[in-house]
C-alpha cells in the first residue's frame, strides 16, 4: 500500500499528543509504518538503530531520547508533536498478546528450556543473572528459511554480601 498525503492528513489528525492508550497510539504508528512501504528493517537502516529495539519503541515497549523520536515521527510524516510520546518511559509487557501463537511458543520455549539455559549459564558464568535490560536482541532469517534470534545479554552476578 503506498502512501498518500489525504491518508497520512488523516492519521495525522487522529492521533493526539495526550495519547493515553498505548495500543491506539502504536495502531496508528504501524499504519503509517505501512502506508509508506517501510519494513523495520529499512527504517532501523535509515535511523541507524537496532531493529528489534526499535519495533519495540513503535510497540509501546520501549522509549527513546527525544532526538530519535523526532527522526521517527519525520520518517514516518508523522506530526513533529507526536514524538513526546515516543520518550515516554511505557509500562512493559503485554497481558494481551500472550495468547499469541508466535509469542506463545516462546512462552513454551521457556517452559521448555528454561533449566537448562539456566544450568549452563551459572556453569559457566556463575551464580547470576542474564540482564534483559542490558541485551541486544536480533531476529533474521537463515538460508533455509529458519528464524535465528539471537539474545546478547550482559551477566549480573548476584550480590554476595562483601
């Protein structure tokens, strides 16, 4: 679907700097994501940002500095007043997507996993944790058609009293 200036006015219009529902808000991001042609890729590239990170800000997941957000709200012909909403600090997680198919598999993958990822870091990391604030997340498709994500997350040793 390509973009047109009446259907970019009209998101534009729609959307409001007091934005209080992040899903509303996020909807009308992806809408004009799509309007313009662009995958998250082509705009992490244009933006010079991580791809997942950056789905995550236009998710309502994460938020960025206001110079970024700017970038984005221009790449996107968005209103230059939409971008304070973008360095927002959200309320993570979603309760609503977890009966997701995708979403729910690597719920599964957890369950699954889980204890054994967990043995074989403290193996060999020690008694700690893997941080999901201080990770780069990468998601891309191998030759044969296969998703490779791969989660780079710094070790958290625990506190040990000294």
């Amino acid at each position: 679907m390509r973009i047109t200036y009446k259907l970019l006015e009209k998101i534009s219009s729609s959307i409001s700097v007091n934005c209080g529902d992040v899903q509303i808000f996020t909807n009308h991001l992806l809408k004009a994501k799509n309007c313009k042609g662009l995958t998250y890729q082509q705009m992490a590239t244009q933006l010079g940002v991580n791809k997942v990170w950056l789905t995550s800000i236009l998710h309502g997941q994460n938020c960025c500095d206001i110079k970024l957000a700017g970038k984005i709200c221009h790449l996107l012909d968005l209103p230059a007043d939409l971008a304070i909403q973008l360095t927002t600090i959200p309320i993570r997680g979603n309760q609503f997507i977890e009966n997701d198919p995708l979403v729910y598999r690597f719920n599964e993958l957890v369950k699954v996993y889980g204890s054994s990822l967990r043995s074989i870091i403290h193996e060999e990391f020690g008694d700690g944790i893997m941080s999901a604030i201080d990770c780069k997340l990468n998601v891309s498709k191998t030759k044969e058609s296969r998703i490779l994500v791969t989660i780079d997350g710094k070790y958290l040793p625990y506190y040990k009293g000294s």
